[in-house]
C-alpha cells in the first residue's frame, strides 16, 4: 500500500522536465551517430576492395620487375636487413616508452595518506578517507590473490600490518571528522577491530573477512569495481555486518 | 536489420529517453552530463542490441546500461572527486539551468535530500519509488539480489527521513 511519502517520491519523478528541445536535439544526434556507423561497414567494404585490387596489381608488378631485373650476386639477405637501422630503433624506443609508461601507471596513481597533518583539512580528510579504503583493499587484495602470504612474524609483514592499522585508523578519524556517515565511521572501526583479532589469532579467515568488508567499501565509497566480487555478489553491510559482530565475539 | 534496429531504439527513446535523464540526473546532478549520459545509453542499446534477448523488459535493460554508463563515467574520474560527490561537501545548490531542466518548487526538497544520501541508498530509493520499478526488476538493474534491494530499501527510507528533518524540511510528527 502507498504512503503519503511514496506519493511525493513519486512525484520526484514528474517533477523534473526535461527541456523538449533539448530532447529532441539528443535524439537527431543519436540517429546521426546511428546511420553513420551504419555507413561506415560499406564504406570499409568498398575501400577493401579498391585497396585489395591495388595491392594485388602491385604484387603483380614487382614480381614481373623481379623476373626481368637480374639478380645482383654480391647482395645477401644480410645486407637488406641493416638498410634502415634508424626505423628499427626508432620502434625499439616507442616500445620502451610504453613499458616505461605501463610501469609508472603500476607504481604511481598518486593514491597516497596525507604526510603532514599539522593542518588537517577538509580536502585532506577526504583523500585519507579515500586513500585509507583503497590501500587497506589493495594490501588485502594481495593477500586473497596469493601474493601476500602473512607469516605474521617478519619485520615485513610487521610493517605491513603496522601499515593497514594506520590507514584504517586515519579513515576512520577522518570519517569521524567530517561526520561523513555514521555507518561508514562504524564499519572503519569494525574493520579495524577484524584486523586486529585477525593478526593476533594469526588467523586468515580473519584476514579474508577483513577483505571483504573493505572490499564493499571500496565499492561503496570509491566505485572502483563492478559491485561483484569473489564472494559473488557483494551485499554491502547486510552480508558483513552480522559475520563482523560475530566474529569479534559481540553477539 | 539494421532499420528494424534504429526504428526500435528511436521508438525505445520516445518512450523512455526522459525517464532515463532523470534518472542519471538523480544520480549525478549535472544536467549537461545527464544529457551526454543519456546519448551515450542509447547508443550503447543500438550497439549492444543483438544481445537483448527479451528476458527483461526494454525499460529495465535501458536503465542498466544507463547506470553502467554513468557508473563507468564516475569511476574514471579522481577517487577523491567521487567521494566528494558522495558526501556532498560545499555542493551547488543552486537552481539548476532552466534551458536544459526544471524541477518544480513542490520537489526541490526531496531532490536535494536524496543528493545527500549514499548511494547505495539513493539507487534503490529512485527505482523503487520513483521509477516503480518492482523489486526483481530493480535487483537486475542493480545486479543483486532482491533481499538486498528490500533491506537496503528498509535502511534507506528511514535514511531520507532522517535526511529531510536534518535540512528542516520535515517535522518529527510528519513522519
């Protein structure tokens, strides 16, 4: 049954006029869109064939030159090949670049904590908020993906640990802070409590919960992925929320 | 073939093009975007056309790729930008171009309200309440499961509620 509140969502609805003009100058665009790409496969049709007629007279050329100009003894194979050094390294570089230029985009996505927090602002909150998700996800990623193996001793696996306490927690101030969303400080906070639990106990189902919480998260509050995951389908809180309580022994 | 298919999503477009705006609209509040985003659905449909195999509605597969394309949008851009529009800091409120929209005075409210709200929430509010799309269908569109979209519906009514009172649009025994 509808309640009055529903009645004026609804309204929302109608409420919100699009401009007829507007409407109708998107509509002849898609249609020109359409019928261009429409077009495009007999042109493409067309230039194949032309160019195929084209390439196959110039084969047909080269070999009849090929059978009349005689052949030069002192030219080997070898030769023709450094002709033209200049091309080969010219591709060489442009190959190099895109490794290179593959590489920066791993290493450096410009995701990072803010260092100095003497003056803490809103803009600095905001990026410890998101950057405090997407780190804890990406280290925690490692660990569901098999590249991190925690042993829970190494001075390694310390700092990393260290590390993920310290995101969370600056994620969860800066959330407090800014009164962002009661249910997103909460969540930061369980989070941290799963992974203290987890690195105490040495425990992995621990860790693996600790992921999927933050994984929600990441889909939540920075959209980064389809909201799926390797549990399936991600039921952001209603899935986590219960197994966090549970396994923090609050229920 | 291919008139049958620009004849369909023409047909598609006068009937659902200012449901599917608003829709965007209400997600990202950019009415230029809005109107780039609903091009961008349509062509998408035509491309992807000979993959509809009529087990949903026409009306709920638009809105899926309408949300995937406006979904896809967001997350190129800066992380930091998209949680800004989540949380809504220092927003424009301003009235939104009369040339390319209006919004009635009776609705502003609730408009600005459901800006306020997390997304999730805000996504099933819209295709629940003001699309009417039923909870199966709102789950395909959303890609879950429709107990989710029922608890997150039971969350996010209260959430709007909530929302409403904060900005003195409501009063507690109006609710």
């Amino acid at each position: 049954m509808k309640t009055q509140f529903d009645e004026r969502l609804k309204q929302i609805d109608d409420d919100i006029q699009w401009n007829k003009q507007r409407n109708q100058k998107v509509k002849n665009e898609i249609i020109a869109e359409i019928e261009k790409h429409e077009r495009k496969p007999s042109i493409l049709k067309h230039t194949l064939i032309y160019s195929s007629s084209l390439i196959a007279f110039a084969i047909f050329a080269f070999l009849i030159v090929v059978n009349i100009t005689p052949i030069n003894e002192s030219q080997r194979p070898s030769d023709e090949e450094i002709t033209n050094p200049i091309l080969d390294e010219d591709v060489m570089e442009e190959e190099n670049e895109w490794i290179e230029s593959d590489n920066e985009l791993d290493i450096e996505d410009g995701v990072k904590m803010t260092e100095d927090r003497s003056t803490w602002t809103e803009e600095e909150m905001l990026n410890d908020l998101s950057a405090g998700i997407i780190l804890t996800h990406r280290q925690l990623t490692k660990f569901v993906e098999g590249e991190w193996v925690p042993d829970y001793h190494s001075a390694e696996d310390q700092q990393i640990i260290s590390d993920l306490f310290s995101y969370v927690s600056r994620a969860g101030t800066a959330a407090f802070h800014l009164s962002a969303d009661n249910y997103l400080y909460v969540d930061l906070m369980n989070l941290n409590s799963v992974l203290g639990e987890a690195f105490q106990n040495q425990d992995d189902d621990g860790l693996l919960l600790a992921y999927q919480v933050v994984h929600d998260l990441d889909v939540a509050y920075n959209g980064f992925e389809e909201d799926k995951g390797p549990f399936g389908v991600t039921l952001y809180r209603d899935a986590t929320y219960d197994v966090v309580r549970t396994y923090l022994g609050r229920q | 073939m291919s008139n049958v298919k620009q004849q369909v999503i023409t047909e598609w477009y006068s009937q659902y093009s200012n449901s599917i705006f608003s829709y965007i609209l209400l997600m990202i509040h950019e009415h230029q975007l809005a109107e780039d985003l609903t091009h961008e659905t349509f062509i998408k449909a035509y491309k992807k056309y000979d993959s509809f195999k009529g087990d949903s509605s026409p009306k709920t597969w638009l809105f899926s790729i309408a949300r995937h394309t406006t979904i896809d949008y967001v997350r190129k851009r800066k992380p930091v930008s998209y949680l800004k529009e989540f949380l809504s800091f220092k927003t424009d409120k301003g009235p939104l171009p009369d040339e390319v929209v209006q919004i009635k005075e009776s609705s502003r409210e609730l408009f600005e309200a459901l800006r306020q709200l997390k997304k999730t929430y805000r996504d099933v509010i819209i295709l629940r309440k003001l699309k009417e799309f039923s909870t199966k269908e709102t789950a395909e569109i959303l890609n879950c499961s429709e107990s989710k979209v029922k608890s997150t519906l039971n969350r996010a009514i209260p959430a709007l509620e909530k929302q409403l009172l904060k900005e003195g649009y409501l009063h507690e025994n109006s609710i």
